[in-house]
C-alpha cells in the first residue's frame, strides 16, 4: 500500500522509526519519510532495509525507497569495444580508500548537466564518519599521479551500495566502476544498488527490478551489519583489469 504523504521522523526517534518500504509515495516516486538525522546507526539501518538520503540544501533530509531499484551484479559490467581498447593501452592506476575526503567533495562538485549538488556539508560530514568506522568506501582512478575519476559507496554484507561517481577524463568513472566490479565479484557480492535508473548506468549493464525483489536479495545478502575489508592493498594497473 503506497502512502499519500509522508512519516516525519525527529532526530531522537529510533533508527528503525521508518515506515515499511512498500508504504513509499507512488509520485515522487520512492518518498518514504523526512527528517531524523544522519547519523552512522540510521544511515546503516536505512540502506540495509532498502531507504536512501536525497534531498538538496535547503530542505529535510528526504528518505527515499523507490519502485522498481536499479541495480548491478558484479558479473554483469559490459565493457564497450571502444572501452576494452582504451584499457589496454591506459596508464591509468586504480587504487581503494586511499583518497575518500577528495573523491567525495569532486563527486560533489559542479557539473556540466546539473545545477547544485545533492551531496551537502551534512551528508559530507556523515559520509567522511561511515568511512572511518569502515562502512563507506572509495574507489580512485589516478593518471600521473592526477586523481581523474572514481565513486563512493557503503558496504554492508555482501550488497555495494554506489552513492555517487565523478569523471575528469573520458571512462575515468566507468574505470572505477569496472575495478569495483572485479573487487566485488571475487568476494561473491550479490549486487550494487544503483538506486535509479539512467541510460548511462544501463550501458554499463545495470537494470530495473521490483522494490520487493531487492528487499528479497537484501534478506539473503545483508541479514546483520558486516563490514566488508577485503580491498586490494596495492593500486591496481588498469591494463591489468579484465574487461567484461
């Protein structure tokens, strides 16, 4: 049953204050409550049963659980021909939670087909804590030492939740989203949420599923908060990914 308005949550309601994902507003589609605070508990209760934050300056924090989730399985990155040929002659390195402050504030920064941002001081701060307790993650793309791509996410059991990607050169993002798949799928990760969907997200093999499907795979592959560590140590040459 879809809710015809929103639950306002306090900043001192309990993490799991949320309303059950399938009372989300049909129109904007997702809308599932506002307020509370981001706090590392709430944000970690939240992905783990399928809510995200994403609301602008200006207004409440906006909870979201949209219908149908887009999403990625690790196995499933497609790799252009163009794409395949660019990695084989790249220089590029690819390096994980080395850099998280400078990915997240150019993943904030201003872009070509956007006005503002959706990633705030607040959500910054919030973000910056989840990594150093081990729950968010970056994913680098560096060119002679220049940081020219990548993407954050948080980690919990064996889903990726993906938040935000930048590119500063061509591929640059899709580069950290091959690495990341590669990482990922060597540790047996059902899948990466990538919230909604977008042609550019498509390309790259994601696709559509039911808002009660993802729940069903969030049951099954993050039960309890486990946090994931298993990262490459050491960069990663892009010439040595393996297209897909």
């Amino acid at each position: 049953m879809n809710a015809s308005r929103i639950t306002w949550l306090g900043a001192d309601d309990p993490v799991d204050a949320f309303p059950d994902i399938h009372e989300a507003m049909l129109e904007p589609n997702g809308l599932l409550a506002a307020g509370g605070d981001l706090s590392t508990d709430r944000l970690l209760h939240s992905y783990q049963n399928g809510i995200f934050p994403w609301f602008d300056d200006g207004q409440p924090i906006l909870w979201w659980s949209p219908d149908p989730r887009c999403i990625l399985r690790p196995a499933d990155f497609n790799t252009s021909r163009k794409m395949r040929r660019s990695i084989a002659s790249s220089c590029a390195t690819i390096s994980f939670n080395q850099s998280f402050t400078d990915v997240i504030h150019a993943c904030a920064g201003p872009r070509r087909s956007e006005q503002g941002t959706w990633i705030t001081d607040d959500m910054i701060n919030a973000y910056e804590l989840l990594h150093a307790k081990g729950w968010a993650h970056s994913i680098e793309v560096r060119e002679n030492g220049a940081l020219t791509g990548g993407l954050y996410g948080i980690a919990i059991g064996r889903v990726f939740f993906a938040e935000s990607m930048f590119s500063h050169k061509s591929n640059a993002s899709k580069l950290a989203m091959l690495a990341l798949c590669e990482a990922l799928e060597e540790n047996d990760f059902a899948m990466i949420d990538c919230q909604v969907e977008s042609p550019h997200l498509m390309t790259l093999g994601a696709v559509s599923i039911s808002r009660q499907e993802f729940a069903d795979v969030l049951d099954s592959a993050c039960p309890e908060q486990t946090r994931f560590d298993n990262w490459p140590g050491a960069p990663v040459a892009v010439s040595d990914l393996r297209p897909k």
